[in-house]
C-alpha cells in the first residue's frame, strides 16, 4: 500500500484542479461529518439511475469528476452522478465505514431528486474500484452493476455478494501500480461466482470497426440471473483513467453496460445516444445551448463561486462571488482548430442582470494560456439581449485544440449567453484596410525579403511578389496592374487585404 500511495502521489505531483460546477454536499455519516460532489442534470426527473464513483487514494472528487467526465453523457441519459471523498483520501475496503457512507448517499440521492434505488450503479478507480469490490460484497441487494477502474482488493477476498454481480472491469495492460495480470485473475473469480461461460468471447480491437484502437473486450455471459462479466483491456495504458477517444472512452463504457441491470430485472428506459462532440472542429459545438450544456465547461479559480447552466435555450450564469480575476469565472469550449494565417469571426448574444462587463479571449486550451488576441475583448453588457462580435487572425502556429473563454468574473450576478459562434472568413471577408496603413497590422518580418501569394476578391490566383516590406506595396501593384482590393498571403502564413490605388 505505501508503493500505491508513492506512485499515485508522483502522478498528481503538478496537476492544478479545477473548480467545476458540480454541488459539493455533505452528510454526517456515523457520527462524522462526510463531503462529495454531485452532478445532477438540470431539471432531473424522478426515478433515474445513480451512479457512485470514487477516486483513487491521495486523489478526491474533484480529481475524480475531472478525470471521469461524466457530465455530458448524465446530461444526455439522465441520471445523477455522486463524486464522493474518502477519509483522507482513501477507503475503508474490508471494514463497514465506506459502506455505511455508501448507503447513505444512496438515500441522500434519493431523498434529493428521488432517483431509482434498483438502478444504483457504483464504480471507482484505482483503490475506488478496490472499493467498488468490497461494496458489491457487503451491499450487493443495493448496487445493480459495478464498474471498477484499475483496481481490485488486495488479499483477494473471496465473492461473498447475495446476488450474481454484473461486472465491467477496465484495466491497462501497462498498469506498474496495480497490476493487470492479478486483476484479471481476480475478475475470474467472478466470473465463476456468478457461474458464467467457461468460455468467452473476445473483441480485438474494440471497437471492431476502430482499427487503431489499444483496446480489447473480452465478455463471459450465461451467467446466472443473464448477467454479464466484462473484461476492458486496453494495451499499453498504465495507470490511469481512459478518455483516448482513439481506443475508448472509460465512462461511456460503464453507461453502456450498467444501463442494462436493475435490481428488480426491469428494463430501462433505453437513454437518447450520447451525444458525441467532434474534436478538432473549425466552430462552435451547441452554440444555442438547445438542449444542454454538453462541450462547454464552467471554471471556478481563486475564491470565485458560481453556478450556471443551460436553461430554455441559453447557458445562464449565478455569480455569487469573484476573485482577482476576470478568468477566475469562465465558461470555455476547446478542441477548436484555427489555421496560421486565416481569420476569424466570433459572434455571440449576451445580456446580464445589471450593467457590467465581458471578457472574451481565444487561447491555449493548455499552460500557459497564451492569447491568440492582439489584446482581449471587452463588452458592455445590459439587460437587453444584443448581438456582440469581433475578428481576428491567427498569427501563431496552428492549433487544433485551441479554446474560446467568456470570462465574467468582473462582477457578481446573473448572466445569459447564446446564439455563440465562431466562423472563419473568406477574402471578401477580411477587415479592409488603407494600403498605407495595413502593412503596419499584418506583423511581416522587420528584415529580409519574402514570398508573397496574391489573390483577387474571389480568391482567383493572380501571381507571386518576392519584397521586404517596404517595396511590398509597389510589388503587388506592378504584378495586378489596376486598383482594386486583393488579398495577400505571406509565405509565414500571414494573410491580409491589400487596397491598390
């Protein structure tokens, strides 16, 4: 165990954790006072599943929720999601403590917003999952299906549930904390609990049709009660929770396999298909905030403290405190591609409770954030809904996960977005500029020569001009021979409008 505890302290050695805008709760449990985090979809309706997912140890909710994600498919299947913490970051896994804070959430959750205790689901990683076990043993008549990550109980206590247990269990084959090997032999322990299928059935890779994925599933059915016993290898993974939208993606995993076990053999309501975000995308995903508030994502930094959510079309901001900084309360969408060279217009509606401003800024999704702005835009907002937008270049290298920020932590109070988009522009398109004055805004080189690409309006290639900057103007003339307005593209990528006279 001192092993697990170094090696898990080396891997979160340098992680900064984000605030998100799931509610923190707590219960007293025994006599102690116990926390958690927990994800409820807006407006949840009654008698949807519960799934309990606990952290690994020297991590906590917060690491957990981040690592996990597990809020656009709760969004789209409706269930809630508890993220809780154990005492001092770890979990009592042959004891009663954990079990009893296990129960009670279960009827803290359902006291709250009244979900389906036959579709109890709980999961974990690393020393969660070993605690994901041990519930399935001590509180097998409570929990539908478990879903360990990473994990399972040292010593190798024998099945002891009071009903066959659906089990997925994930695993890298890399893992140097846990060990694959010893966990899959474990899981066999199962498999024969439950009585399933000496035999199984094996994917690889899975999914089938994803050639290039490190994943493989291996499936024991006929198992008593028709549950299943799953098998998520994934090759070469060591430690760690996967999101690799290459191979698999860990929660999705779970939600579909867990959805279909209930305690009393009913079937569930099978949940719309979780909806997939595209990566690396040239525009903004739900930028009407239709129906959720899936690819956008709430940062609380510093002391700041919010709530926001979408609601009749629009993501609705409650900013009851603020730190030092406008970025201290953010709303980001990432994964977006911009191009060297090319321009582009964001476009949004926004109102707010009482006069106030709006930081917005294009940047680094990663440290250290730097902007893609020449300066970041500020907006004066009213009550009234209107329509707000500026342009930019992308003068940096491109970058294919890049990220739009609304940063509202100028002021307390409400706030209400909608209608955001991002477009690239075409030539016609391009802020016009005086010759005289547009070489001064396109950055070129301060020495040297270089080779420009000149195009008319409708994006018609007309020639090239090899000039410094200072014969730029003179070069293009002589090459298009009339006036007009021609667009310019620099051999570093730069690309502007060019007013010959």
């Amino acid at each position: 165990m001192i092993g697990l505890k170094k090696s898990l302290a080396l891997a979160l050695s340098g992680i900064a954790l984000m605030a998100t805008a799931a509610v923190a709760d707590n219960i007293t449990v025994n006599g102690a006072n116990r926390s958690m985090l927990v994800y409820a979809p807006s407006g949840i309706e009654r008698n949807r599943p519960l799934i309990i997912q606990m952290h690994g140890m020297n991590q906590d909710a917060p690491y957990q929720k981040n690592a996990a994600k597990w809020e656009s498919i709760a969004d789209t299947a409706r269930f809630v999601v508890v993220f809780p913490n154990g005492e001092n970051k770890a979990w009592d896994i042959s004891g009663d403590k954990d079990v009893n804070f296990l129960k009670a959430i279960i009827n803290e959750m359902e006291s709250k917003y009244g979900i389906d205790r036959n579709r109890v689901y709980v999961s974990g990683f690393s020393m969660g999952g070993m605690m994901s076990y041990h519930a399935a043993n001590k509180m097998g008549d409570m929990i539908a299906a478990i879903a360990p990550v990473s994990g399972y109980p040292i010593g190798n206590p024998a099945p002891a549930s009071t009903r066959p247990m659906p089990i997925i269990h994930t695993h890298g084959t890399s893992d140097d904390v846990v060990n694959y090997s010893s966990g899959v032999n474990y899981l066999k322990r199962w498999v024969s609990f439950n009585k399933c299928s000496e035999s199984s059935q094996v994917t690889k890779p899975y999914p089938a049709n994803r050639s290039g994925s490190a994943a493989s599933l291996e499936v024991w059915s006929s198992c008593s009660n028709d549950v299943e016993v799953r098998l998520m290898s994934i090759a070469g993974k060591g430690h760690w929770y996967s999101m690799d939208l290459a191979s698999v993606n860990t929660s999705d995993e779970i939600w579909n396999f867990v959805k279909n076990y209930s305690l009393d053999g009913s079937s569930i309501t099978p949940p719309t298909p979780a909806i997939v975000v595209p990566t690396n995308r040239d525009s903004i995903f739900n930028g009407g905030f239709d129906s959720s508030a899936v690819a956008w994502d709430l940062q609380l930094h510093g002391d700041a403290q919010a709530i926001g959510e979408a609601k009749d079309g629009k993501y609705q901001f409650n900013i009851s405190a603020i730190g030092t900084q406008n970025y201290q309360v953010q709303l980001i969408q990432h994964d977006l591609h911009l191009e060297k060279g090319e321009w582009y217009e964001i476009s949004f509606d926004a109102s707010a409770g009482a006069a106030r401003t709006l930081e917005v800024n294009v940047e680094q999704h990663n440290d250290p954030w730097e902007s893609y702005l020449t300066k970041k835009q500020n907006f004066e907002l009213g009550t009234d809904m209107k329509t707000y937008s500026f342009k930019f270049q992308m003068t940096a290298a491109t970058d294919t996960n890049s990220r739009l920020s609304f940063n509202a932590g100028a002021a307390t109070g409400t706030l209400t977005l909608d209608n955001v988009k991002m477009a690239k522009l075409d030539a016609s398109q391009i802020p016009v500029e005086d010759s005289t004055t547009a070489l001064g805004h396109i950055r070129l080189e301060q020495s040297g020569v270089q080779d420009y690409a000149v195009f008319s309006m409708n994006g018609a290639f007309l020639g090239r001009v090899i000039a410094d900057k200072a014969g730029l103007y003179e070069a293009a003339k002589n090459l298009v021979k009339r006036s007009g307005m021609f667009v310019v593209k620099s051999d570093v990528g730069v690309t502007f409008r060019l007013n010959v006279k």
